[in-house]
C-alpha cells in the first residue's frame, strides 16, 4: 500500500494496493519497488525526481534491494527509511559530531522545525 502526503497539509490519501495470490510471499523488496513505481507514475513528471518527492518506509520494508533501487544512480529520489533504535544506535548517533547535522527538509523544500538529520557509515 502507497499514500501519498503533499506536504504538511497532506491528506495521506492511497495511492497503491497491490493484490496479490494467497500463496504470494508477504512483503517482498519486489512488491515495494512495484508499489513505488506505480504511486511514482501516477506523479506528474517534474514531480517523479529529486527533492520535492519523498519516498518513506519503515525497517519492515527497509531491505537492502528496496533501498538499493530507491539510491540507483540517476534515479535521483529522496527517501527515508525508520528503524528501531537499539542502545547501539543511540550510542552511535551520540558520536556525530555537531558538524555532520543539518536541518531536514520537507518535501515542499521548507525546513522541518526542530528536525535535522546526519549519515552514519561505515558502522557495524
């Protein structure tokens, strides 16, 4: 299932639903690529790249091959994707220095009040 949100005033109305066979595996990186690309063709072209479209999800769905078809080169979408945070993270995010952060952005390009966001790489 995809919603689509326009930005803070948004609706969060569906997009997408995917039927599928009862025997069919649940929630594979196939069927959330599929749903992506269904709610992204029902954009209007200027709005299928780059900052203005925001694909989110949670770790659920968050699987390397999702994610890697999200980040393909020339692409070009933003996403975000949650997790939970273990005290591993949280000892990890503690770490970044004050430098690394900046201030997340909403897909209408404002400034989230009071988000900000940084990379952790390389991590284990």
């Amino acid at each position: 299932m995809g919603f689509v949100d326009h930005g803070r005033g948004g609706s969060g109305e569906p997009v997408v639903g995917l039927l599928r066979p009862g025997n069919a595996g649940s929630d594979t990186a196939a069927d959330h690529i599929q749903a992506a690309q269904l709610a992204l063709a029902q954009l209007p072209k200027r709005l299928r790249r780059g900052r203005q479209t925001l694909i989110r999800t949670d770790s659920g769905r968050g699987t390397h091959e999702f994610v890697a078809w999200l980040a393909q080169r020339g692409r070009w979408l933003s996403y975000s994707v949650g997790m939970t945070l273990t005290d591993a993270i949280h000892q990890a995010v503690l770490k970044v220095p004050a430098s690394a952060w900046t201030p997340a952005v909403e897909p209408d390009a404002e400034i989230r009040d009071g988000a900000w966001v940084a990379e952790l790489a390389g991590t284990s």
